[in-house]
C-alpha cells in the first residue's frame, strides 16, 4: 500500500507491485508484497512483506530475512541472477534501489556488492539475458525527476482541491540497462547499449517481439511515447516505437501508459502487446503482424470497455484453460479526491476479466467472475501465480492506501499443464525461453519472462491451458542458448520439470 499526505507528492499514488516466487525451493509459489509508508518522511514507513506459502496457507517471513527494504518501495523484479537456483530480489523505489541475495536462511542485502543501488525514482524492472551470455541482466525503468520538498501546487483553488500534478511538469529521465558480469557484480551499460530515450516510464516487458532468438524490450511510458527497443545482437538496441506501430495510440497520440504485458494472442505464433491507459483513453491492443505492429484495440472488443477506467497492473492469461490467452485488468483512479470534484468518476474501481473467443476477440465477462469481481480496488500491481497448485493462475492485487487482496481462481474448468525450466547453458530460470505446445488442434505460445504488468513479477513456470485435450501431441522447448528440446504425446494435468541438455 502507499500512504496518501495532504501535500500531494507524486510517488504516494503510482505504488506499488508484487512478485510470486518460490522462496523455499519446496514446489509452490510465494509471495513478496512491496509497501512504503509515510512520504513525508523521505523513505519507507512499512516495511516489505515476504509470506511463505505453505500449501494451505501463507505465513509472514520476518526480519532481515524477508527482505523488509528501506526505501519508498515500488516494483520488483525476481528471479536467479546468481545460478543458485534460489530467487533473488531487485527493489524499484523512490529512492535507493535495493538488491536482495538468496542465501541459506533467507535475504541478505547486497546492494552495495552488486553495483544496483541507483538513487531516483524507479519503477518497473525486467530480468532478461539481453546478450544471451547464460546470466540473467536487468532493465529498470524510470519515472520523472521528483525532488521531497519542491512539489508543485496542482489542482482547483477555486474549491480547495489539491491533485497530484501531471507528470508532463516534471523532468523526465532515461532507463537503466544493467549487464550481469557473472561474478556478483552489474556494470551500468544504458547509453552504449542504445537505452538513451527520456521518457517517463512506468510498466516494461521483455520478449523476443521480432522473432529472430534474442530478447527485445517494450516500455510503456506515460504522457510520452512508448519505446520499443530492438535488440541488434550486438550488445545494444535500437529503439524503433514509431517505425513498429507501437509508440502512439491508434490516432496518433501519446497515452497515459501504465502497465504492460505480451502474448501471442491470435495463436499466429508471435507475440502481440497490451498497455492499460488513463480513463476516457482506450487502452491498447497492438497487433505483432510481422514487421509491423497495427492497434486493434476497438476491433478486438476491448477499446469501448476501457474508456470508463483508469488501468494499471495486467495480464494475459488462459482464466478458464480453454486454450485462449485471457486478458485481465486491474483499475483505481489516481486522485484519491476525484469524488469530490467529479461525481461521474470514482477513486475505486471495478477490475475487468475479458475472455478471449479465439483469434483474438475479446468479451467481457466481468460480471460473471463472481463477487471478487463485482467489488471495487485502487489497483495498481497485479502479479498471477497458482497458489493452490490446481493448475490455473490466481491474482494478487496491490491496492493503493488499501489492504492487498488475494483472487482464487477457481474458474478454471480445462486440463492444463504445467512446465518448469531448469537451465544449464542458458540462465538458470530459463528466463527467454520459448515454449510451443500442439493439443487439441491448435498450437500454443509462451514465453518465460520475469518481470511484466505494472511494478511485478509473475510466476516462473508457464501454464497452458488443453481445454477438453487429455493429451499434449508435441511440446518444443526453444532455450535461449539455442537449443531445442521435444516432448511428444505427454499427458494431462501435471508439472512437466524440464533440464537443459
């Protein structure tokens, strides 16, 4: 939660995002929840919470061992930047970032040992292996130049209203690009390696978008344009948002953008893109037809149910195993005032689920998704993992000033299966890697990634949903370090553990 103060500075309301992990190494997915506290203080009030899953309920991890932070907390990125096999911890703030190590016991902070502690406003983090060297690197985004104490009066004097100002009035700054050297250590590489556009970054997903084996980026930045960087396979990227379609709304504009994520959502076997926007702005839908990205958002029956929200965190996931990619999103105003000002409009707001018919056209089935659906949250994280290992993906939401709430999907009526990815020479989460999957007549996507949505971090190991197929005809690994690995006629309904050869 981040906690709201009468002098209205910025970072109390775009906080904060969560990570499913698996802490123990015992098979089910944690859970790590990012907080803040009191901002005119200058740092973090309330600590970070780790709680270990222990299969039927969680527990509180405390003290240093559950990698409390220090700072006004933001995003986090887990995953294995070490090879250890256990999941380590990047922390986006305003403020210090952090870097948390897995060691017997619990977290150590080794911030200063790795190079990560960036001073600034920081907000979501991707680990990816950006030059495909067997180690896991890491992207960072970054918001606008925000200084305690030199905040600008935003809002209507006329009726004593105090807003939070609009991003556009303060400096913007450029990403982060950080290279894994593999001994303990990161080197900030951003301008070498191409990162270098000013922007005002918020949500950003990896994934190779062009289809040609290493890893692209793609940042959604609010108020500006989105950056869509290609990566050359040569140590850095160009930065090509304008050229792919993907920097601008279909009009021409630049939006609001917040939280973002990538899947192949048509079955055409690459990967499309979504971005959740301002309220009375659509949110975005591109299209990946190849070497060109088209937004689609209206014709895939998702711009109209949008415009009445204000979105941040999302996701696609298959919601019912049916063999679709489903798409969730999570709302809340930014104005915890906007009631008094506006009556239209409203601070909580309704979470959306929009199912997907097949070919990448969308109903909402809001409604129908039970209560937890029909109540309203201030959401701004969204991270999806199974917490009861029934095979389909619940929700966790970060709820702005709000407890954090905890969606069970227990929706989900298809056969699945799930694959979890041992590296060798590629990195150890198999973060990259590519899975194509053949049931029930259709042929599947997915691709493993670690960081994605608004501030989080979802689980690991992807699921597919079979529908009604009780057996998977064909499943291709393609690992990041190149090669491919085949699994033919595999049953139904369990976690297929995969190493490297």
């Amino acid at each position: 939660m981040i906690s709201a103060s009468a002098e209205k500075n910025l970072p109390e309301t775009n906080g904060a995002g969560s990570a499913f992990l698996d802490y123990d190494d015992d098979g089910d997915w944690d859970l790590y929840l990012v907080n803040s506290g009191d901002m005119e203080r200058g740092r973090g009030t309330a600590s970070n919470q780790l709680f270990r899953n222990d299969g039927c309920a969680f527990a509180r991890v405390d003290g240093a061992a559950g990698a409390p932070g220090i700072s006004y907390g933001m995003g986090v990125a887990a995953a294995d930047y070490d090879g250890d096999g256990l999941p380590d911890l990047y922390l986006t703030a305003w403020g210090p970032d952090q870097f948390y190590r897995r060691v017997e016991g619990g977290y150590v902070d080794a911030t200063d040992a790795t190079g990560l502690g960036h001073a600034g406003w920081t907000t979501s983090a991707v680990a990816f292996d950006y030059d495909l060297d067997g180690d896991l690197d890491l992207f960072v985004g970054q918001y606008v130049r925000f200084v305690l104490g030199e905040q600008l009066w935003c809002g209507r004097k006329d009726m004593g209203l105090r807003f939070y100002c609009d991003p556009r009035l303060f400096e913007p700054t450029v990403d982060i690009l950080y290279r894994n050297e593999g001994h303990g250590v990161f080197s900030e590489i951003s301008r070498q390696a191409g990162i270098t556009g000013e922007g005002n970054g918020l949500g950003a997903v990896a994934g190779d978008y062009d289809g040609d084996g290493d890893p692209d980026l793609y940042v959604a930045n609010d108020l500006t344009p989105n950056f869509h960087y290609v990566n050359q396979g040569d140590g850095t990227f160009a930065e090509t948002g304008l050229l792919a379609g993907t920097a601008l709304s279909a009009d021409g504009a630049s939006q609001a953008g917040m939280g973002v994520d990538a899947g192949d959502i048509d079955q055409d076997g690459d990967l499309d893109l979504f971005v959740t926007n301002y309220q009375l702005e659509n949110n975005g839908l591109y299209r990946n037809d190849g070497s060109f990205y088209s937004e689609i958002s209206f014709k895939a029956g998702l711009g109209d149910l949008s415009l009445n929200y204000l979105g941040f965190g999302t996701g696609f996931f298959d919601s019912d195993n049916d063999g679709y990619l489903d798409l969730f999103v999570g709302n809340g105003h930014v104005h915890d005032n906007i009631e008094e000002y506006d009556e239209l409009v409203t601070y909580a707001q309704q979470a959306q689920l929009f199912r997907n018919g097949g070919a990448g056209i969308f109903r909402e089935v809001t409604a129908e998704s039970g209560p937890a659906f029909a109540a309203s949250y201030v959401v701004r994280g969204s991270s999806f993992g199974d917490i009861d290992q029934d095979g389909d993906l619940d929700i966790a939401l970060v709820n702005n000033g709000r407890r954090f709430t905890l969606l069970r999907n227990d929706g989900a009526g298809g056969n699945y299966l799930v694959v979890a990815l041992e590296g060798r020479q590629s990195n150890r989460d198999g973060i990259g890697a590519r899975l194509y999957l053949w049931a029930g007549g259709r042929r599947q996507l997915r691709e493993v990634k670690a960081g994605s949505g608004f501030l989080s971090t979802s689980q690991r190991d992807p699921v597919f949903g079979l529908g009604t197929a009780e057996r998977i005809e064909r499943l291709e690994i393609h690992w990041p370090a190149g090669g491919i690995q085949v699994f033919e006629d595999l049953a139904a309904n369990q976690r297929l553990h995969v190493v490297e050869n």
